[in-house]
C-alpha cells in the first residue's frame, strides 16, 4: 500500500442538539470544539438532524396539506377536472 495517500482517522462525537442524541464512532471529519470521553480526546461534529430525529426513523411525521396545493393550482390554470372519461 502507498503511504500517506489515506485521511486521518480521529475519534468523534456526533451531537444531534434537536433531541440531545450523542454518537460515538469514528470518522475522518474535524472540528475546533474537542471533548475527552473515557480519556480519549474527541472531535465533537454538530448535526441538525439524524436517526434519533428524523421523522422516519421516529415514526412522528408531520402532515402536509396538499389538498390547498391542488386546489391554488387548478385555481391559477382554470383547470377543471373532466372525471377521467375516454373517448
């Protein structure tokens, strides 16, 4: 294997401030902010959103009302529904 081609590997935090989720790993991103875990020096990595937020993986999903979206719509291009026939 060549040498010195690969990143470097550091210690990091993932830190999902929205739910205050925390994930330990690995990872070769950086960042200025640093915090010692069991004696080891981790870099800590602020996210907006992750598993521990995210709607799917929560299974809180919020609802869109689409019906005001198509009704805007055949409002602004007179469209009007025929009911689908075909002649």
């Amino acid at each position: 294997m060549k040498k010195e081609i690969h990143p470097q590997y550091h210690p990091v935090v993932f830190v999902d401030p929205s739910v205050g989720a925390e994930f330990i790993t690995r990872s070769t991103m950086k960042s200025n902010e640093t915090r010692d875990i069991d004696g080891v020096k981790h870099f800590v990595v602020r996210m907006e959103i992750s598993s521990a937020s995210h709607p799917f993986y929560t299974g809180k999903r919020k609802f869109v009302d689409t019906a005001g979206r198509v009704e805007r719509f055949r409002e602004k291009y007179k469209y009007k529904d025929v009911g689908g026939t075909n002649e």
